[in-house]
C-alpha cells in the first residue's frame, strides 16, 4: 500500500479524491489537510464517507506530506506553485488538480490567471496528464498537472479528427456545457440553486481559461495551436459535463465511426457509442468515462462530436487517479471500475 | 372583447395559452376542446387555472368554434390541417401553434412529418407568424403558422446578421438547448424526471424538424436557404430555450452591438443586452420577451450570439397571443406585460 | 398613485416586491435602497426587470423615504427596527418583511435573534400582516409585521381547526417543506446548488425562530400558545412552500371540508382546494394564493391539513402588496391577480 | 460464483440490480428477462451498463431461470406470484422486490392490490427481508419479500423506540418523501420532469399501500399493528428518500441516542448519526446504507426521528442483495461497500 495525502480535501474535487482514494485497494491516504478546518474529521464535513475514512484535516505541512509516495494538490489555482517544489525535492510525486502547472507558458499562465507565476523552471517537466495522450510520460513523471474538464472533454472528442488532418483547425467550435459542481464548494452567489437552478446560460464568452489550456493541447498534435471559440454554459445540474463540438471538414472523411473506434481501441476510460448515438452526461455519473459520439449531420461538410464527462472524475478526481495509477506502477484502471450511477 | 377558442387544451402549450387569455383585457376564451378530456373543468386538470377559467372541455365542433372570431390549434401535428378549411371558410381566423402551416413546401412537409399534407392549398396563404419579420402580413392574415419554439430562438438571434450581410451562409451553427416542457405533456418514458433530471444530452443530431423550418425562415433574408448545423440538446429544466449562435465573419462588421440595436429598436419583445451580457433563460421565465447578446470573442473571425426565450410563450403561446394581438387590431403588447418570474 | 419606497432591494423577497409593484396601477416605487449596490441599477441586477423598473439602488436615507407614503423592509433581520421609529414620527406607514416586529415579547425575541431590540415599545402597535385574521387592523395600522413564509402557510392551515376547538392544541405537528429560495440570496456553502440540489433534509429540528412566531399567533387564538413541534426541510427547487399538518380530534368533527369552505368564503387569497385533493406548490408558482386541503385518513383520529404557498408571495412580497393595499385603502387584490406559472 | 437471474430489468430497480451484481465478487448474473425487451443488449439501453453486463434480454423461461440459484424478481406487483411456485419447487431460492409476498393477509393484499392473491400458501413461509430485524430468518428462506422502500426508512426510524416500548402506539406519524424514481420507469404524465420538476405535492394521504405494510412490521414487536398516520410526498429529485417520525413518549425515555446506538451497533447498514445530526438523502446516494438522527425538540412529549436512504438501494436493489447475500451463505456486505456519491 503506498501512502498518498492530499491538500486541500475540503473542496468538490477533494470529497470525491477521497471517495476515489478511501475503496482504491493499491494506496492509503493518510494526510488530508485543509487550512480552514484543521483538526474537523473529515467525515464530519462530508457524511457518505462516515465509516471509509477515519483521518482529520491537518494543517498543510510539507514535511508530513514528504513522507507520503504521492501528494493530489486539490487546492485553488496559485497553491501548488507554492509547496510543489520542496516536495519534489523530497522525492514525493505530485499530481495537482488545479491549473498551476498546465500552461507552459509562464506568460499565458500569468495573463489568464492574474498572478505570477512561482516556479516557472518546473513548467517543462510537468506532464500533462492526459493518458490517452501522454501514458508513457505520464509514467515517468514526477510532477503531473490534470488537465481541465472542458479541456479534457473538448480534446478527448476533437483528438481523432485532429490526428487524422480531417479537419480545419481554424474552424474549431466547441460548445461545451457543465454542471454546478465545477464552479466549487465555495460561498458565493452565483452558485447558490436560486441564482442557477431551473435556467441556463453561456459565461465568460469573451475569454475563459480552458481556452488557452484546450489549445495547447490540441497544438501539440498540430503544427500550432489552432483557432478555438470556446463558449462554456452551466447547466441546472450537479455532475456532468458535455462539450458538443463541430469541425469543418477539409477533405472526404471515410468512415469517421471506425476512426474513432481505431483511436480509442484499448482505452479503457474512453468509450465511443455506436453509430447515431447520442450520450448522456448520466450515463458517466460518478465514473471515469469519457463517453463520444460522432456524426456528420446530412452528409454536409461539418463534423459534430459529442463528448460527456463527469467533471469531478474523468475531469477531475477519478483522471487523477488515473494518473496516480500509471505514476505508482499500478495496473491504470484499479479502483476506477464502478458503474455509472443511473438514473 | 373577442370570442377566441383553443382546440386541444391539455397540453402545456394549451394550458400557457389559457393563462395567458384568462387575464387578456381584450378577449375572451370561449370555447376549449380536447376529445380526450371532454366533461373535464378546465380547472379541475390545471389548479393554477382555478379562478380564472370557468370553461370545461368540449368535444371539437367547427360549428361551436365558428362562432369565435379567432380559434388557436394547440393540437399534435396534423391535426389543425383538418379542421382549419372549413374554419377559414366560415370567416374565423386561425393561429396554429403546431407546424401544419410552417413549411412552404407539401414535399417537405411530408418528408419531415411522415403524413401527406391536406390541405396543400393554403400553404401559399399561411403566414409565418414572427411578427418582428413579418408584422404586416401577420395583422391582415387569416391563417397564422406560429414558429416553432427553436426557430423563433435561432431566427431572431442571426437575423440582424445575415439582413446585413455580414456572415458567411454556410457556416451556420445552432446549438440549441431547452427545457423538458418542448417535449409535451405526454404519457413518454424519455420525458420522465427520472430519466431527465440531472443530466445533459444532445438529440436528434442527424436530423431534426425544426432544422428545415429555420432554413426556410432565413432562406426569405437571403437568396437560398442556407447550410444550417443545428443541435439541439435537452436541459434538465421545465422553461426555456438558449440557442448559442456562430456565424463566420465575411468582412470586417464594424460595431456589432449597434447593428443588434438598430435592428430591433421598437421591437417590445426583443431585448437586446448590453456588450458583454449572458443572458440567463430565467429571466424571461413566463414572458414573451427574447433576450440576445452578440460576442465577438477575442476579435476573432467567428461572431456568437446568445439568444433566450421562453419556449412555452416567446417559443408558442405568448407568440401566438401577439398574434392574435395583432390580426384583432389590438394593441400588439396588449396581455403580454408581464415580468419574468426570477428567481 | 401612492409613492412607496423598499429598503434592502436586492435580496429575494426584495426582487419579487419590485416584480409585484413594477406592475401594480395604484402605487409608483420611487426609492429603492441598498447600502452595497448604491448606484447600480435595479435592472443590471435583476435583468428580468429591463423595460419595467428604471430606479437605481440608493444610499438609505430616511430623508427620501419619508417622502414616501409607504415604505417596505426586506432587510436582513435587525434592520428595520433602527429606522423604523423615525419613520413612523415623519408618517410614513411601514410594512416590515423582516421578523423584527412579528413576535410580542422582546424577551422572545432577544432569545430567537441573538440581539435586544431596539424598539420594544413599537411591539404592542405593530400589527401582524396575516389579513385573513387581521385585516381591519391591518387596514388601520402605522406598521404591519410581514409574517415569516412558513408561519403563514401553518396558520392558514391550522386556523378552522383551531377556532373550532376540534384539535388538541398539545398535539399539534407541522411538518413543512421550503424551497431554498427561503434561504436568501446570499453568499453562503449551504445554499449551493451543489449543496441542496437533488437531496432532501430536515434542518433546524432543535429549534427553529418560526416555531415561537406559529405558537404566539396561533395562542390568539387558544387561551394560551400551542404545544408544536414544527420541523422544517430543504427541498431542492427554488419556489415553494407544503406544510403539512396534524392535529389529533378532540371531538367528532362533522363535515371538514365544509368548515375549511366556510372559513375561507370570500377570501380571495385562500383556497380551499375540493375534497381529497392534493395541492402542489407549483399551483401557486409566482403568485399571492394559499391553497388548502382537508383529509382524513381512513376515518382516524387525526386530520391532515396540506398548505402550499409560494413562500416569495403568499409568503413574503405579495403579502406585503396585500396589507399595502389594505393600509393604504386601495382594493385589497390590486395587483395580485396573476395565474400561477405552470408547468 | 452462484448463477442468479432477475425477471423484469427494464426498470429503475432492475438496472440498479444489475449495476450491483455486475460487480458483485461472489454471484454472476446470468440470465434477465423482460417480455417487452426481449433479444435488446442490455447495455443498448442502461448505457452505463456498457463493458459490464454482456447480457441480452430474454422472454421470462422458468426452465432457464430455475439453473440459477437464486432469482430475483424486479417486476410489477403481481407478476412474481404467478412464477414463484414453479421456481421453489425447481429448488430455486427468491427475492422479490415488489409486494406480492409482503403482507401476511391475502385478504388485506388484495384489498390493497385489487387483484386476488395466486399463492396464498407461500404466504406464511415468505420472510420480510430487512435483515436488521429478521437476519436469520431471511438467511434460511426460500423466499424473501423484500420490504418497500418507505416500510424501510420507516420501521427502521421507529423500531428502537417501539422494541422500548417508549412511545404511544397509537400517535405514530409518519411523513416520508420520495424521490421521483420510487415511481418507476414507465410512461406515464404524472411522473414527467414538466409536472413533478420544481414542484412538492403530498399524495395518496387517504391511503398508500405501504401503510398496512409497515403497520404489519410494525405490529410484529407490538401486541397489535399501531394506529399510524403515514403521508407520502414526492420530492423533485431522483433518488431518496427522508422520513420524519413523531411519537409521543409515553415515559421519561433516559438517553435516546444511546438507544439508537445500542439498537444498532453492528449493523453496517444502519449509520445512527451523532446528536443534534440533521441526515440528507444525497449521503446515502448510490449505497445501502439509512442514515438515523433522533431528536427530542426543545425537551418535549414528541420525539423526531429523522431516516434517509435511498429508495432503490436500501429502499430496494441494495437490500435485495444484502438478503441475497444471506440467503447463499455470504458475507453480507460483499459487493455493497460503495461510497455514496455526494455531491
């Protein structure tokens, strides 16, 4: 059993870190911090995990956290920037949840983020944790930074298209929808169920942060990266994310469902729907599942792939436990074989 | 006052339309049918309705609703092309919500309906009642086809673009996405809050009704209908339609929001938000009001406007009273003054 | 038209009081306050209101108020009872939405609000607002205390049982369902959608400040203040609010349904739903209405009252228009006739 | 691994069945029938199912069924009385999840049920499977009616106060809420998200068919079934269910909590929360547990007891297999030790 902690338990992604964490046969968590609520345990902030973990919040303190194999950082963005460093140094692996180490560019980092950023010499080194993209780095890293949920929804759907050279990376639209969970578990308005339940509407359509993140990805592939309108909504929902995306295709595209199911084949957390299907964010509740469809509406020149995830898992939580698995040696999908909770 | 009647009452469409006649200071609801219901208080179905209509369900009878100057269908499709000849023949005008009169062409209707149309003749003589286009020909039409709840979104959302010329007709994109109320009231398995509460999914991808509809309409703006992908997707939600729109920019388009205001300046349903807006589906809850919003992300090529309505008013009943409103020579606004219900 | 005034205009009951009195024909909203959105306008925060309000929040200042013939408090507890004094010595009538002035005894009232009250002397005049037991005071009052939304519903519900004298006042339970709307709209972790959305709880079960407002105005009745036991629960929608009630037969009880009509006849807010029904919240989804049923379990010993109000209207804001229309001698109903909003 | 069938998987139970059993270490499901469904994958429709049952489904077959050790029938009422003999006589043990076997009276059955009972005789053997009250009965039974979903949440919130005798038995009142899936998977309007979303209703508060049920069980540790009030809700959520219990102390009742501690220490199913705990229905989402909180409010007559599980695992599905478990000899909690999925 390998010892793993995790800063700042006290958030979304944090309660289903642990919920992941506390059934996973290969590792034990044993330090869960959180500045706010030291010494509360943690299932007294969090019920469903009453009889599944036993541990307390703990201030964050990085020689305990040292003697852990692995640290998850499910903190606001601007914290792991802060610790990583002395933790590497100590020879503990880390997988951060937030968006520190995402952008490689410590300029777009600082732009999109608003703060400088504190360690910008580990930026090469971060591997971006996408399995399906960077298994083998992922493997060897000791510093991996998770991606987004839209970013991993939006490339996971585009990758095959873009792969192939099927598609005008200049006309890339993705219209991606998600639950309230992603805005946090935080006090604020403009989560409250009365400001978001029963209605919906597009945010930050003049700029969002997965932009930049969604095209530096999809630029590895590429030449450059490509020109993205990205509308992110919130849905009167808890769970969930769905990105629908549309490509213009660039020349005649053959069989785009054997594609998809050539590119995915094997991947265990990647499921591509039989023709004509249409995937429901339900159906990758509480799972790490990405579930993708394709289609080409009328035969017309544009390509729409739909995409679901459930943000706190395969868009969170349950990737960083991907991620972990890979980074310990673990076989990739242990402690990640649930069934989607439906209905 | 002005006798009106509303065949087939019992759907959500019917009921919308009743609460928005019972408290019309210019008609009076005389006659509502529904085979189904025949007997039935009005009252007794829908309790909001309890003081305020008194009517009961009839069984259909040309000859009862002869006697109105103006009769609304809020019937299943195919049905109102049954009854409307004889209807007009009698010199009652005639507002159908459903689609029998919204398609120019038999062939198509056919297609899209899987039913021959019956009376093929009138198709020429409807008019597609978006008064914000088509105001005149509304006020001296005898035969009114209310705009399905999607066109009526996705229309007045790219029209100020497409009169000015200003995106590229084959790249129109629609992603639209509703509340569970479009879907009817209706015994259905699909339409169960079990299996559409909390979650999110796209539909009909390959093809949907309401895609040639939109066609048609923005076909009349320009030389030939244009390449429209349209996606709608189903939000768990009861009201409520945000169409997210994306056209390609053809030439530099000067200052879209003044464009968005010029085109609807005097046009009391139609909102257009402040630069920078994200119009939220509440906050027309209940009205008959569309709000929009035109973004130009990051100066990019590609122009997004957000466009919400209430499906069951500004998307059908509420549409179909300015109508009325309209060929009774009553003041357009007249019974549609109410407020969005936020929170 | 009666200029009136709204302190604290940018909470919930806030918004709906603006929603009512934008439309109201016989009074002109002219001042709106709020300490922290002073200059913002009404309608940038509250977009359903554009077209229909153009006040912009201002500083409170008694000054301006008491140049209105009325003004409401939909402050935070605490508020109103510091300005209301000198209000009232300029003139100006007061209705409070607030719980400052709902409950007679200060020392009850320091004991449930955690602060002394800063007017005890005001207590004894205040009138409670619950016009189907108080109108002709109302109509007469200087200050009318808004009653809280469930102590509304309870009473409603309770009241032709207890004037009858046909249930034991030792035994009476109220077990009520909210809406989160209830909770306010401000920043908090409990009010999230994330939070409260798709899960269902009992809160407050120790002790719950309405509980002494139920037992003083239902001890105006009785000789003395009920035994209740009052337990309230969350339920994850916005609008809402289902009491339901026992009380154990004292005496063979003869027609209820027939005592429930008799006591409501003519009151235009109540409704006594016919017998066996079963009211849903949704019925009076928006607007100023109780409705009411009457059952009796398999001929037992205990009768079941089902309530429903929409705790922002029958609760609070259309409250509040009510005893403005009584106070200021305008018909009782004015502005208050809207249908509820279902689906 | 032991062979086990389930007749009727095309409802919420029967996919939440095969969800726990796909994972079950020590069973193996081998056979689901469904009439209407028949030669349908099972995961084409319960997608979250894909790459974990590979099942079609079959036309119910007694002869297939009984090579199993053991079926459950997850169909509506009265299907299984017409199968169970044959099954039990081919020395096929049975779990059935609806009501056919749960009440000891025919006579009361088909009053309730409006339809003769097929096998009266089997009454007496069937064992009401709530393991916390009848554990080794169920482990040596044939045939398991396993208990309704509110019977559950009730009798388990009452059982250690009756078993104490401290409470009147006939004060008892029970109000539960349910989730909109305790409704099940078919066509129907009253169950739509357009009718039930954003709305709370009590129903059926003449008369619920699980009120003579948990009268039964409730009268099996008392001298006779109590007087009990029991009103139903429905809660516009999915999953869930809250019952909120009163009952009056008949005697000074010492230390409840330790009462409820005492009555369940050992039961892993069974969570008495610490004093002064308010349980929500989100933290048992997904698993077999009920969260217990008792309350004496404000030290008087009425104890609260607050009960939350969810209705298609500990209400249903989950209890099943937890009597299953029993039944074969296994450990009982194998397969059943998820975390529940909050938020």
């Amino acid at each position: 059993m390998f010892k793993v902690g995790v800063v700042g338990g006290t958030g979304y992604t944090g309660v289903e870190l642990l919920r992941l964490l506390a059934l996973h046969p290969g590792v034990a968590p044993s330090v869960i911090t959180s500045r706010g609520e030291a010494g509360t345990a943690v299932s007294d902030m969090f019920p469903n995990l009453r009889g599944h973990i036993d541990l307390r919040f703990t201030e964050p303190d990085v020689g305990r956290l040292a003697e852990c194999e692995l640290v998850f950082f499910a903190t606001p963005n601007g914290t792991a920037m802060k610790m990583v460093p002395e933790l590497l140094r100590s020879g503990t692996r880390v997988v951060d949840l937030a968006a520190d180490f995402r952008l490689k560019d410590p300029a777009l980092w600082e732009r999109w983020y608003g703060m400088p950023h504190e360690c910008p010499d580990l930026l090469p080194e971060a591997v971006y944790g996408l399995p399906e993209m960077n298994r083998a780095a992922v493997a060897k890293a000791r510093l991996v930074a998770n991606p987004g949920c839209y970013p991993t929804a939006v490339t996971l759907g585009f990758l095959p298209l873009l792969e192939a050279g099927l598609i005008d990376a200049d006309s890339l639209i993705a219209d991606a929808k998600s639950g309230v969970s992603g805005a946090g578990r935080k006090a604020s308005v403009n989560a409250l169920m009365g400001e978001c339940g029963e209605s919906f509407k597009a945010y930050a359509v003049p700029g969002h942060r997965h932009q930049p993140e969604i095209r530096q990805v999809l630029g590895s592939i590429l030449a450059e990266p490509p020109a993205l309108t990205f509308v992110p909504h919130l849905v009167p929902m808890i769970r969930g994310i769905n990105a629908t995306l549309y490509g213009r295709l660039t020349a005649e595209p053959g069989d785009l469902q054997a594609l998809f199911e050539a590119r995915y084949r094997g991947e265990y957390f990647v499921d591509v729907m039989p023709a004509g299907s249409h995937p429901e964010t339900r159906s990758v509740r509480g799972v790490n599942q990405c579930r993708l469809a394709v289609h080409r509406p009328q035969g017309g020149e544009t390509v729409v792939v739909l995409s679901v995830i459930d943000n706190l898992v395969k868009g969170a939580a349950g990737q960083a436990v991907q991620n972990m698995n890979l980074m310990l040696g673990l076989e990739e999908r242990l402690g990640l074989e649930a069934i989607g909770l439906l209905p």
